[in-house]
C-alpha cells in the first residue's frame, strides 16, 4: 500500500488519510439526499436514484484515487441536475431517458477532448468574467429551485411568481435553513447534512415525516433507470447547446476545483504543473460517462473535497474511504427515501450562496464585460435555464467585442461558440 500511494512521500499516514476520507464524506453527503430529490421530479424512479447516486459516487471517487492519488471526490453535480430536471425535462418536455443521451454524449465529448489534452486549453479561452458568471448563475438558479420547492416562492399569474403561505412544512425548511445557516457559521463539517437531519426531525414532530419500515435494507434496483439512456434521441440539433451546456459546466467545475484542491494538497510541481492533472481530467470524464449509463446527471468533482484535504488527505486513499462510505450509504435507502423535500431545499439554498462567492471578482465597471456576465446571471434563473444565460453571455460578450473593436479579446474558441448559440436561437425561435 506504500508504494502505491506513498504515504511518507507525501508526510501523511493511513489514520490521517481515512479521517480525512470522512471528513469529505460528511461534508459532501447531502447529495445523497438532493440529488435523487431533484431528480425524481422527472419521474425517475426515487429509490433507484438513491442507489445509483451512492453508487456512482462511490466508484467514481474511487477511481479517483486508484487512478490519479488524488483526494478529490466526485458525485453528480449541483446545478446541471437542476439542468437536466427543470430544464431539459419539464422545461423543454424532453424524456428523462433523451436527457440521459444528452449527459453521456457530453461526457463522451468530454473524454475526447481530455484524450487530445485540449480541455485544459479551452478553458483558458473563455474569459474569467463569463467564467465566474457561469457560476454566479447556476446558484442563483439553484437557489430559485430550492425556495420553489420548499413553497416559499409559488406561481403568481400577475407578477409570475410570489410569496408562498407560509404553512407547516414552509415554516420547518426555513428553521432548517436556519440551522445550517448557523453551523455554516460556525465551520461546522458536515453543515448541510446536519441541518438536513435536524430538518426532518422537526418534521417528524410535526407528523409531517413518517419512520421509515427499516434504517437497513438492500438497495433498491437501478434497473428502472440503468441502461435506459436514449442516446440517438439525443443527436438532435435542437439538443446541441444543452449537451454544450453539460459539457462547459463540467469542464470549468471540475478543473477550477481540482486547481483549487490542489494547491492545498501540496500537488502543484516547482514548475506550477498539477500532479496528476491528466489522469484527474480523465477520472472525472470517465465517471460522467458511466454515470449516465447508470441513470443519473453529470458526475463532476466536488470542491467538499478541500475539507478532507484540510483535516490531512493528500493522497487516493483519502477517496477510497470517501468512496467506500458512499458505497456502504446505499443500504439506508429507507432513511434517505424518509427526508421530505423541505428539509433537502435549504441545501440548495445554502449550495448557491457557495456558488455566488465568486461574484466579487467580475469586473462590472468593464461594461464590455459587465453587461455579458450579468446577462448570464441573471437569466439563468429567470428562464429556468442554465443553457439560455450562456447563449445570451456569450453572444452578448462577442457581439460588445466586437462592434468596440476589441478584436485581441477575441478567439476562435469564442467565436465558434457564438455561432453555435446564434444558430441554437434562430432553430429555437
């Protein structure tokens, strides 16, 4: 085992690397409970979502550190589920199993592109102010989807949305917003999952929440989701700019955090090189892959994984125990199926605040820069599409470009995606 993952090379040992594996553990766990929560309102089976979300971000963040020795962790992403359901599946009316294709051809593209060692240089072709929008946007969105379901924003024919009542199960989500609020506060590890037991307790109090029959049992089948992707219902042109959408999130979300992590875990060379980058890029493309071919949403690296990394993990074994936990998690499906939707919705609420931090760094007194960035932001919610604020951002930010005659802030990457968001809007209209 030492020479696999060197330890000593790395000043660490096998009881600082497990406690690090849960420390991560906790404080990325919450998926477990939203994931299969946003994604069930597509009609996806609940209990095969909960399995397969413990199984795919068991193996795959074992195969992050088997693969790459790296103490990253992986799971299905925030803010593309809420893509996949909300807008591809109820906004556009397309198929959860035509939404499945969109993800695999995403991640297949996704694979290529690390294969070729490209991926790292696209990224830097987009400019840090669309790239900081991006994830602006996608917690506000994520926020929007989080109070929409606890009920505290509903339908308002008038003015299109408007405050909720603020009845029993309304009344419970914000104490537990409440609650994770404080422990965020208080650097508690483990915030998010401990406000969203604390949530369903106070449920159960209520009687809005029921025991579950058992805490253990075997996890519920996949197969009502495995397997069922329709990958040729997905090579459509009216589906090209979400499978893009899947693909750029993707791409920024997991190389930005892995750059992060990797900082903190001592993996940065003299030479400013991350160690292992490669087989990081290939890790998280591979589990994107699988993942849709066992039923769920992009799979994508988790900036949680800083807090394993900060209670001591520096190499793959911190992810083995990650893994293995989530793995073992997948026997409490009678726990997981028993937490209500107002106690997962604080979770998003807490999430896009995360997302939001970034927001400080956009330039808006660029106007040139400003205005595609707010663009972005700001329609990502407001059309419920994660997709239309980065055609509109895009667009907006080549079109300034270029009529102010900026033509160096320019470049081809950026000039075949605005061609590609203007053909998506005229097929679209």
């Amino acid at each position: 085992m030492e020479n696999f993952f060197k330890f000593k090379a790395h000043a660490t040992n096998i009881k600082t690397e497990s406690i690090a594996g849960l420390t991560t553990f906790l404080t990325a766990a919450y998926i477990i409970f939203v994931n299969p929560d946003i994604l069930s309102a597509t009609g996806m089976d609940k209990g095969a979502l909960i399995t397969t979300t413990c199984v795919v971000s068991g193996l795959a963040t074992i195969l992050m550190g088997l693969w790459a020795n790296a103490p990253l962790m992986m799971a299905p992403g925030m803010g593309v589920n809420a893509f996949f359901a909300f807008g591809l599946c109820l906004g556009m009316g397309i198929p959860w199993q035509t939404a499945l294709g969109v993800v695999f051809i995403s991640g297949v593209l996704f694979l290529v592109l690390t294969a070729v060692g490209i991926r790292e240089k696209i990224v830097d072709s987009i400019p840090a102010s669309l790239r900081l929008s991006t994830s602006v946007g996608i917690g506000l969105f994520i926020t929007f989807i989080g109070l929409r379901n606890l009920g505290l924003i509903v339908n308002n024919d008038a003015v299109l949305v408007g405050l909720g009542k603020i009845d029993t199960p309304v009344l419970c989500g914000l104490i537990g917003l409440i609650i994770m609020s404080v422990l965020e506060v208080m650097k508690i590890r483990g915030a998010i999952l401990i406000g969203i037991f604390a949530t369903t307790v106070i449920g159960f109090i209520f009687g809005l929440v029921h025991a579950p029959g058992a805490i253990v049992s075997t996890p519920a089948s996949m197969g009502p989701i495995a397997m069922e992707l329709d990958v040729a219902g997905a090579l459509t042109a009216a589906l090209a700019v979400p499978i893009f959408t899947f693909m750029f999130v993707d791409l920024f979300d997991s190389l930005g955090t892995m750059l992060a992590v990797a900082h903190e875990a001592d993996m940065v060379e003299k030479d400013g090189r991350v160690r292992s980058i490669g087989k990081m890029l290939g890790a998280d493309a591979v589990a994107t892959v699988f993942g849709a071919l066992l039923g769920t949403s992009t799979t994508t690296t988790y900036i949680e994984s800083a807090s394993g990394v900060a209670a001591g993990g520096r190499t793959g074994f911190t992810s083995i125990i990650t893994g293995i936990l989530f793995l073992l998690a997948a026997f409490f499906g009678p726990v997981i199926g028993m937490v209500p939707a107002f106690a997962t919705a604080p979770a998003l609420v807490i999430v896009g605040l995360h997302m939001t931090r970034g927001i400080h760094r956009i330039d808006f007194n660029n106007v040139d820069e400003g205005i595609p960035a707010f663009l972005t932001i700001i329609l990502m919610p407001l059309t419920y599409s994660i997709a239309n604020g980065l055609v509109f951002g895009f667009l907006s930010f080549v079109l300034l470009k270029l009529l102010l005659g900026k033509m160096k802030d320019l470049n081809p990457v950026l000039l075949v995606v605005a061609v590609l968001c203007l053909v998506n809007l005229v097929l679209g209209s």
